[in-house]
DNA sequence: AGCACGATTAACT
DNA sequence: GTTAATCGTGCTC
C-alpha cells in the first residue's frame, strides 16, 4: 500500500450528506476480488439525508433494511431493488443520524479486464455510468452490506483522489424520484461532473428537462 | 397475508 | 418514448 492509496478516513464521512456528496467526485472507489483491485473514480453521487427526506430509504423510520444507515458513517450500505439491482452508498453523518450518499457513476481506472468480462458486452462508456452498472462492475452485492469503507485491507473501500474543482461539478435534482413529494423530489442533492460521458444515462434528460 | 412500488436497466416500437 | 423484468421491503388490513 504506497502513498497513493489513502483510504478516506471516518471523519470525511461524518459529515452532512450533502457534503460528502459533493466531495467524493474525484474519489477512487476500490473493490477488491481475489487479491486484485477493481476501481475507479467517482463522478456522480446523491445524498440522502435524515428521516425528514421523504426519498431517504429512512423515511419511515428505522428498519431491519436501513439500519446500517443510522449506524456509524464510513460503512457500505448496499440494499436491492427493482427485483433484480444492486444500489451502493456509503453511510454519512454521525452515528443515530441516518443518511447516507448513493454512488450513482465511476469511470473505471483499474482491472478494467474484470470489468469487461461482466460488462464487455456493451461499449466501455457504458460500463459503469449508472448506480446498479457499477455495482454489477465491481462485483457488489448483498455481501458487501456493512462493508468498512475505512479500511484498507476490506474488499470493499474508498481511496483519496484528485478533487474535482466547482467549474467541473454541476447540480441537479436527484434522479428516479417518481412519488417523492416537493421539495425533496427537486432539491439538487446529486453531483456530476460536467460533460461527463461516464455520468449515468439519466443525466442528459435531467439536463434537458433543467433547460 | 396481501399488495403496491421501488435511489434501474435494457430492449423494443 | 414505452415497457417488461423481477422480488424484497414495508405499509395496510
């Protein structure tokens, strides 16, 4: 483990969500399988906050599924949906606070080769630009729930990488909230990096319906 | 016990 | 632009 690869310490993510939203873009996301690293940076986030955030999985208080939000920040909370997808967020505030920041794209530096052999079916830019790509990428699922983001020897942890600056980071409203009620369906809680092909899909009609 | 829906994706018209 | 796939979760009765 050189210099370049220091694991974001706990304190990073006792934060407000919105802040360690904002400031994972840049991060290096790194997945470890069969002693082999698997990553990439992080280009688009969204944070959810408290159980006042009425599209927070939080919302209705606490449960056996969201738990590991209201525990200690720094740790994966990774949970299923749509039937069939994986969704990963690591757990932010400290703890009681529930919240947490869901990782929605990353662009892959790392054993791109094991990447391609999940995902070489479609064209690289289409590998990891959405939050259950990435997870099936990386190889994420219900094992990595509770995963210590913290630690360096995990399978499953969040490296320092270079920051993106303000003129390359854009706000918008989080994606895929059909029923959640105003303000919380538009308030720009999500973070990409601008002209970003590795953003998920849904980007370019956040944009669109923004203009 | 039953039911509506989801922090999505890929395929199809 | 529209929709099927597919099942765990948590609410309601």
């Amino acid at each position: 483990m050189n210099s370049e690869h220091i694991v974001l310490p706990r304190s990073f993510y006792a934060r407000h969500a919105v802040e360690v939203a904002r400031d994972l873009l840049g991060m290096r996301l790194v997945r470890i399988e069969a002693g082999r690293r698997v990553a990439g940076i992080i280009t688009e986030a969204e944070a959810y906050e408290g159980e006042e955030d009425l599209a927070c999985h939080a919302r209705f208080g606490r449960t056996p599924r969201n738990g590991i939000m209201y525990g200690a920040p720094g740790f994966a909370y990774v949970y299923f949906t749509y039937g069939m997808h994986w969704m990963l967020n690591a757990v932010a505030e400290p703890e009681g606070v529930p919240a947490a920041v869901l990782i929605r794209a990353i662009q892959p530096t790392e054993g791109v080769d094991l990447i391609a052999a999940r995902r070489g079916m479609r064209p690289p830019d289409q590998w990891t630009d959405g939050p259950a790509k990435l997870t099936f990428a990386l190889n994420i699922a219900r094992a990595q729930n509770g995963a210590d983001l913290c630690d360096p020897s995990g399978e499953l942890f969040i490296e320092r990488g270079e920051p993106f600056p303000d003129a390359q980071v854009i706000q918008t409203a989080r994606i895929g909230l059909f029923h959640t009620p105003e303000p919380w369906k538009s308030i720009p809680w999500r973070f990409v990096i601008v002209q970003e092909k590795k953003a998920s899909r849904k980007e370019a009609e956040t944009q669109r319906n923004l203009k």
